[in-house]
C-alpha cells in the first residue's frame, strides 16, 4: 500500500513538472503571437487591432475645430438677435407701465391694445427664440454628421491595406481601461486628416 502511494506521488510529481513546463513554454511563445486571418495571412507581434482617442482627433483636427467655431458663431449671432429684441422689448414694456402708472393713455381701449400687442411681441420672441434654438440643433446634427462621415471613411481609406482588423474609437478613457501605446494611432490619423483638409 505505501508503494502504491509512492508511485501515485511519482507520477503527480512529473505531471506538475510537465504543466510547469508547458506553462513556461506558452508564456515565452506569447509574445511572438501569431495571428491567422481570414485571408490566410499569418501576422506576427502586436494585435492586428488600433484604437483612436476621439477627444484628442476632435481637438487637433482642423476640420472639427473649424466646424466647432462656426457652430459657435452661429450660437453668439442667435443670442445677440434674441438679446436685442428682448431688451427692446423690456424698455417698451418699462415705457407702457410707465405710462399706465400716469394714466398717459387716451381711453382703456387704448391702454389694452397696447398690452395685446406687446403681449404679442413677447409671444413673437419666444417664438424666435424656439426657431434658432431648432435650427442650432439642425445645424449641429449636421456637422456631427459630416465629421463623423469624414472620420469614418478616412478610417476606410487609411485601413485598406487590412493591417487592422478593429480600430475601436476612445472616448476620455472611457472604453479601453488599458491599452499599450502602440495600439494608439490618433496622432498619426490627425496627421493625416489635418493634411487632407489643408489640400481642400
């Protein structure tokens, strides 16, 4: 019975061994992996995979920034339109009061059309306000539209030769917790994108 025990201790003794072996021999082949595409090609090193941080590419790219100032133009022209007829609005309100306040009007009839239409002028504005509001939003949509479309075919271009399978976009860390500097290509996408819109 105590041989029978040796033996069995033996045996789980060289069947650690060779695990611990084989173990090693994975860990020092794993960084020399080789990747099998679909096309048959046989890719060795780093992962056929890439990331963007999509802060840094909006940032320095040029069409982003350009299309950002515009946007923000477009916000200022808004609130100045809207801040002068409501600050019109505000003094001819002050005015009315001031003349109700001195019974300054002519008849009660007088005094309400005067409200109607100064009631009406706030309506208007509000109004106003609503539209460029809506049209800010439009332009917008529209913007993040042609950017993304631009970044997205880019991306095609830049990827036709297959040397990635996956380029994943990065939001402020937010979805890639940890990746080898190598795998980020922003810097060297911006590059590239901010020399084609200087041809354009």
């Amino acid at each position: 019975m105590k041989n029978l025990s040796l033996i069995i201790n033996a045996i789980l003794a060289v069947a650690v061994i060779i695990l611990f072996v084989l173990v090693l021999n994975i860990k020092s082949t794993s960084s020399n992996k080789q990747v099998i595409t679909k096309e048959g090609v046989v890719t060795t090193g780093k992962l056929p995979i890439a990331y963007i941080n999509i802060d840094s590419l909006l940032l320095n790219y040029q069409f982003a920034k350009d299309a950002n100032e515009l946007l923000i133009k477009k916000q200022e022209d808004s609130r100045l339109t809207v801040n002068t007829k409501a600050r019109e609005l505000q003094t001819e309100m002050g005015e009315f009061q001031r003349k109700l306040d001195n019974n300054a009007f002519l008849s009660r009839e007088r005094a309400e059309q005067e409200q109607g239409r100064l009631q009406k002028k706030q309506q208007d504005l509000q109004a106003l306000d609503a539209k460029l509001s809506q049209q800010l939003g439009q332009i917008q949509q529209k913007m993040s539209e042609q950017l993304r479309d631009t970044i997205t075919k880019f991306i095609k271009e830049y990827n036709k030769d297959n040397r990635y399978q996956m380029i994943i976009s990065n939001t402020s860390s937010d979805n890639i917790l940890y990746a080898a500097k190598e795998y980020n290509i922003t810097a060297e996408v911006t590059k590239i994108l901010n020399e084609r819109c200087a041809k354009k």
